[in-house]
C-alpha cells in the first residue's frame, strides 16, 4: 500500500477547518510538518513572553510536605498562596507510580487517530461532562492557541467508568483518588488562616464541590515565540492542581510585566489559588494570572484538576472573613454564572473576576 501523504493546506479558512471545525486539532496540523506558523495562530506582541519581561532569578515557592503536621508547613502553604498565589509541594504523598501512568495515559490518549479522539468533540461525544477540543474558545479567540484538550467533568466514579476515553480512564481516575487527601490538607490550612476553623458540608460544597481534569497537549509548534500554548489568565477554581511533565513552559505573573518560570521538579505538583477562593477569602488569597509557552523541539504534555465550587452554588466572602469589619469586595454571584462568563470570551488575563467586584 502507498503512504498517504497529508494534502497541503493553504488557505486560511481551510486551516480552521482542518484544525477547529473537522477536530483533527492543533496535533494534526503539527504533524504536517509546517515549516511557518500558519497566521491565525500569530499572537499579538504585547501576548508574547520575550527574554526581556522573564525575571529569571524569581521562583515560587518549593513546600516540602513530608510532616504534614507541622505548624511551619501551613504557614508556608497560607504565606505563598497570599504573596504568590502559586507554589510547588514535593513529598505530597501521592505516589510517583500514579505521576507517571497518568502522564502515560495522556500521551496514549493524544497519540490515537483523529477520528477516535473526535468521538469526544461537542458533537459527537457521550456526555457533555467528557469534551476533546482545541485551543480555548475558538469562536471567541482573535489569534488560536497551540494545544488541544480533553476535559472530564468529574460526577461519579460509574459515570467516569462508563464514558471517559477507555485507555486513560483508570490512570485518571487513580490519579483524582490519590489528590484527594492533598486538597483536603490544602484547604484546611488555607481555611484556618482566614478564621473558617471547620469546613461543614456547605463549605465544602463551596470550596470542593465539584471537580473537572484536564489532559493537556501541547505538539511540537514552528515559530513557537510567535504563538501561546495558553494565554493569559487565572483560573476560575478554588485550587488547581497541575501535573507537568519535564519540558517546562509554564510562566507566572511576577511583578509589573514581568514572568517567572515554574520549572518542572521530578514527582511534585504545583497548586494555585483561583478566582473562587480570591472571592471567598476576600482578596486573601491572590488568583494569579500564568500563561504556557510553545515549544519548538519537543510536544508537551499537563494535567490540571480544578476544584471547584459546584454550579448552582452562589460564592461570595465567607462571613468569618467579614467578621471583624472587613468590607466585601466582592458581591454574590452564581458560580455557573461566573463561569460561563469565563469561557465566552479569549484569555483576557485577570478581567474575568471584575465580573465579581462590588
């Protein structure tokens, strides 16, 4: 039988067809072998990271948790989650077994046909609570963004059985189990600093009440300082918590303009605080804004779990942190309200929890 040869695309609107429209996604067109960033992915200038805007002598914080128990472990937890808004954990407790099989998983599910991963684009996938897509929100974006994802809202155990992708399924669903017990310990320290000293059910239902995990795929990109692998934003969860692979190319905001790097550290997770809990904790807590590069010699993979509050919840300042005078700064809002917000419009950088202030 002869090679198939991919037929070359030209055409502007035949490459947003290729890519957004017939699902074959960013990975598709990556393995054309382009020599040229096709333009409706060239980012603007000012979305661009430079050598210049990167303060190379900054991290976020490292938090060894090995004695959990320790006072000094949650001071550090609470003090970079408020200067920060960002930090690394190490000795987290979640085995390095559970690390690998996930990052596994994503490449085996990234590395099918198109036509097996687009059994779970809008149209055609089971349940909307299982979605493989591209970029952000193309319909929304200027310029796209060079990933593609799968994303799995988390309901149950037996809905996850029954309708996420067969060959990642168990290693997510084994990965979620083992973060359970991180989140839970993150919380509580988060939650003793800002006087909440127990989390009832309805706090949890606010600050964990839902989950959705994302596989994150990143394809070898030409003119990778033209385009984003994501652009700027925070998240709109209580906590994320992001598996990265050993690549790097996730950027935090430092101070002004400028970004710092999160290098990859072999088996640890990094955490950060999302619009959510910068409303509940009445500005406490800092949600800050990060992006992710492209890269141009290897394909990068992530694996964020976003905690969140669940849709129908209305999340506001929790009243302990208004106790002593404290006004709100922001209002009550539905949380499905905030959200959706969010995902109808491009990474706009922290714009988004404006639509939360008084």
């Amino acid at each position: 039988m002869d090679p198939i040869v991919a037929t070359p695309i030209s055409e502007p609107s035949n490459i947003t067809d290729f890519v957004v429209t017939n699902r074959n996604g960013v990975k598709g067109l990556s393995e054309m072998g382009l020599k040229t960033l096709p333009k409706q992915y060239i980012q603007p200038v000012e979305e661009r990271i430079t050598v210049s805007n990167i303060l190379s002598q900054e991290s976020i914080p490292i938090i060894d948790m090995s004695n959990w128990d320790e006072p000094k472990v949650s001071e550090s937890i609470c003090d970079a989650a408020e200067k920060w808004g960002f930090f690394q954990i190490i000795n987290h407790g979640v085995p390095i077994e559970v690390l690998e099989n996930v990052k596994d998983a994503t490449h085996r599910f990234f590395n099918l046909p198109a036509e097996e991963k687009r059994k779970f684009s809008k149209e055609n996938s089971p349940s909307n609570s299982v979605r493989f897509g591209t970029s952000f929100s193309p319909e929304a974006e200027k310029a796209l963004e060079w990933k593609d994802y799968l994303s799995m809202f988390y309901v149950s155990e037996d809905e996850a059985s029954a309708l996420w992708p067969s060959l990642c399924k168990d290693q997510v669903l084994e990965y979620m189990r083992g973060s359970e017990p991180v989140i839970q310990r993150l919380l509580e320290a988060l939650m003793k600093r800002i006087n909440v000293k127990e989390i009832d059910a309805t706090k949890e239902s606010l600050l964990m009440g839902s989950k959705r995990i994302n596989l994150n795929y990143y394809p070898i990109c030409p003119n990778p300082e033209l385009t984003v692998g994501i652009g700027r934003h925070s998240d709109v969860s209580t906590l994320t918590i992001l598996l990265q692979d050993d690549i790097g190319g996730l950027y935090v905001r430092g101070n002004n303009d400028s970004w710092v790097h999160v290098p990859p550290i072999s088996g640890s997770l990094v955490i950060n605080v999302g619009d959510a809990l910068q409303i509940m904790s009445n500005g406490r807590y800092k949600s800050i804004e990060h992006r992710v590069v492209a890269n141009g010699s290897k394909n990068r993979i992530s694996v964020p779990i976003f905690v969140n509050p669940r849709p129908d919840d209305m999340i506001g300042p929790f009243p302990e942190v208004l106790a002593r005078g404290e006004k709100a700064l922001y209002k009550q809002v539905l949380y499905s309200n905030y959200v959706r917000h969010f995902f109808k419009k491009a990474h706009d950088g922290k714009k988004t929890i404006e639509f939360a202030k008084i």
